[in-house]
C-alpha cells in the first residue's frame, strides 16, 4: 500500500503512526512463497544463456553467427530498461500476484514459442521473440526480491529471503553450462565426418531441451497462478503493515536521495560490470589456452560459489543488525584485489599457471556475486519509506546499463580485450570509495525495531 504526501506525512511513515497494525504474524506458507518466488528469476536466468553453453551445435543446426546468439543475449537487458518503468509501478501499486503471474506467462509464452518449428528460417525468429519475451520478465526477476522478503518475513530473516530470490538468477544462469551439453552433446571432429546425421540427431536434441525449458516455466505458472497472494493475512513486521510512499512522490524522493545514488552507483558499476566480464570471459582467457567450455565451466563455478558466499554473508547480517555496509566494503575490496592479481597474471607480470588464473577469476567472481543481496537491501534500508520496488528496480537498472556500456565498449574495432581486467578491479575498488562516502540510516529497521537510537554506518 502507498500514500501520496509531503514532508509531514513522509515523517509519519517513517516513524510509524498510530493506525498501523498493532500485530504481526509470521506464516509458514511464506517459504512456499518464496521458493514460487525465485523460480521466475531462475527460470529467467536459465532462457537468457540457453544458446551460450551450446552455441557451435546451434550454429550447425541454426547456421546462426555469433552476432546472432549477441543479439538474443541482448534482447533481455533490452526489454529491461525499456520496461522497468511500468513493472516498478506495477510491483509497488498492484503488489506481487499481477506482477509474478504476467512474468511468468511471459516465461511461458517465450519458451513455449521457440518449440514451434526447428526449421533454420522460422527457428531463428522464433528465438528472438521468445528471448524478448523472456527479457519482459527480466524486471520483476530483478526487482522484487527486496519486496517479497519484506512482505512475507520478519526482519530477522528479510536479508536471507532477498538472498533466494536475487540469487536465484545466479543459479539460473549456471545451469545451462551443466545441462546444455549433456541435452546436446557435440564433438566436433564427428560432425566434420558426417554432418547430415550430426544436424538431424542435433535438431532432435535442441527441440528436447526447449521442451524441457518450457515444460518448467509451464509449471511454474501453473503454480504461480494458483496460489501466490500478494501479500499474508497479516504483516511479519511492523514496517510491512505501513504504507509506502506513493510511487510518484517516491521517484521523486529517490531521485534527491544522493546516499541512495552513491550506493546504487557503486552497484550498476561493480556488478554490472562483473556481469559484463563473466559474458567474455572465453575471450580474455584464449591467449592463455582455456577453451571456451573450460571458460564456462570458470563462470559456471564462480557463479555457484558467490551465491553460497550471499546466503552465508546475509545469515550474519539478520543476526548481526547493522552490518551490511562494512561487509559490503570487505566483499569488494577483496574483489579488487582478486581481479588485481588476475590482471597482473593476465599481463604475464607475475608467473601464470592454469590454477593461479581460476583461483583469481573464481574468488573475485565469488566476492563480488556474494554482494548482490547486501546491496539490494542496504538501499532498501538508506530510502526507506520510498516503496521497495522503485528503489531495487533503480538499482537493476544500473547494473543493466553498466553491463551493457562494459559490452559496448568491447564491440569498439580495434580495442581489443587488455582493458577489460583493470576495468573489473578498479570498479571494485570505486565501489568501496562510494559507499564509504554513504550514509546508511537504517530507517526501516529502526521502525520494527521500535527504537528511536539512529542505527547509522
């Protein structure tokens, strides 16, 4: 619920008021909630590197180029920025059912669309309608994670819950690079002997994994449209029975909030380009001979680890109030370091080996990856009462536009890939000089707390 206001009433929201619900209670239907809750972020992450792990049988089958599988990648950041707007006002006006059952038919209908024809032609344009209705779920995967943890759970638990859902893409996004090869396998020198056969048993491959893709997000529908109530009976905590902001008067308020855009800055330029390196890792590591697959299997482990680091980090900072910030800074400034040594390996400065090039990537790939949820929720906490799908879908929006300015630059002829590391480590590096120049006041901890002793770091 929202209200639109001035000052004095943006006061009493903070500060809670006398006609807040006077009782709180916590359901166990809330993990079920939770778990429909990440499958769509998953699910999305999942669609998005389809093509990625597999791309030279989808190039025989498809015979697609790599700009073509780019433009697919493309489509979801594409749809995000372009959509956010509207998702934002819907996840903050008409709550969690709306939103999470049209992102989900969304799902559906984008991997649902591609099983419709294997021919090259139609199959090609097939793909990049279901990748672009697989990017308009991309804003409420992105999204609404800080707001299901604060509608369903109490403050004690809200930092692990948004650690499932925003960690859920992490995951989804892993899984493609272990189920991908093993639904279509591929050897190379088989395909080269006898290419008609490879492409015929390929096509039946290729349609058996997007019948298995679509048969999940099917699912998940189906779930999702029977029971996913927008909200419990009664809140979990005092701050989720007060009314927000009104969604207007909140981007206006977010939009003068400048601790708010030094943390959500530090975000869009550490993750998204984090997310921007993990996609031409391939590249920065073939001059040392690591193959593609092996590249992938790189990502695919740093990508697991970070989300196991996430939950662990938020699991101390719902027992330890107050700490987010400091954790924060430690997370990155080890990422920097990390991504230091990678560098300094990668320009043959120090002696390289196979193992000291996946111990950097995978470490600073796993502290950064594991300072998703904290920033989620320490931007929450900073623009409180401001409702908590303006601010994280803000937040989305950065890491989006940083990921796609990172892959911009990579597409400059000529410019080749000695940039791309220093540019990871000394994001990192910013991130932390940004954040310590932030003023966290904890404002919605503080309400269900009930205490008025300002938590600041």
């Amino acid at each position: 619920m929202q209200t639109e206001g001035g000052p004095d009433s943006d006061k009493e929201l903070l500060l809670g008021s006398e006609s807040a619900a006077s009782g709180t209670r916590v359901y166990k239907r809330r993990f079920y909630v939770l778990l429909l809750a990440a499958t769509v972020p998953l699910l999305n992450g999942w669609i998005f590197v389809t093509w990625s792990p597999i791309q030279s049988p989808a190039k025989l089958v498809f015979g697609w180029t790599d700009q073509t599988i780019e433009l697919m990648v493309n489509w979801s950041p594409i749809a995000y920025v372009l959509t956010i707007p509207f998702f934002t006002w819907l996840l903050d006006t008409k709550g969690l059912r709306p939103a999470f059952v049209l992102s989900a038919l969304f799902l559906a209908l984008g991997s649902g669309i591609r099983c419709i024809s294997m021919q090259p032609t139609a199959a090609t344009w097939l793909n990049h309608v279901g990748m672009i209705f697989n990017g308009l779920a991309s804003p409420v995967a992105l999204a609404a994670p800080t707001i299901v943890s604060a509608t369903w759970f109490p403050p004690e638990q809200r930092t692990v819950a948004t650690a499932v859902t925003a960690l859920a893409q992490v995951y989804g996004v892993a899984i493609p690079f272990a189920v991908g090869p093993a639904l279509v396998p591929y050897d190379n020198l088989t395909a080269t002997a006898n290419k008609t056969a490879t492409i015929a048993r390929l096509k039946t491959d290729i349609f058996r994994m997007e019948l298995i893709e679509f048969g999940c997000c099917a699912l998940a529908l189906v779930l999702i449209c029977i029971y996913f109530p927008s909200k419990p009976p009664v809140p979990p905590s005092k701050t989720a029975g007060l009314e927000r902001v009104g969604f207007f008067s909140g981007i206006r308020k977010l939009l003068r909030e400048w601790h708010f855009w030094l943390i959500a800055v530090g975000a869009g330029i550490s993750l998204g380009t984090s997310c921007g390196w993990s996609g031409v890792l391939d590249v920065n590591l073939k001059e040392f001979d690591i193959s593609q697959r092996e590249a992938g299997w790189m990502g695919f482990y740093s990508n697991i680890a970070g989300s196991v680091l996430g939950f662990a980090v938020s699991m101390i900072v719902d027992r330890i109030l107050g700490v987010m910030k400091p954790i924060l800074c430690v997370l990155l400034t080890g990422g920097a370091l990390c991504f230091t040594w990678f560098t300094l390996l990668c320009f043959k400065i120090l002696p390289h080996s196979t193992a000291s090039l996946y111990v950097s990537a995978i470490l600073g790939g796993t502290l950064i990856t594991g300072s998703v949820p904290l920033f989620y929720e320490l931007s929450v906490e900073t623009t409180y009462p401001i409702a908590e799908g303006a601010t994280t879908g803000t937040l989305a929006l950065l890491n989006n536009i940083g990921c796609l300015f990172y892959l911009l630059i990579s597409l400059i002829p000529g410019i080749g890939t000695k940039w791309m590391n220093p540019t990871m480590a000394a994001t990192s590096l910013v991130a932390v000089i940004l954040l310590l120049l932030a003023r966290v006041k904890y404002g919605r901890l503080r309400v269900d707390l009930d205490t008025n002793k300002p938590i600041i770091n």
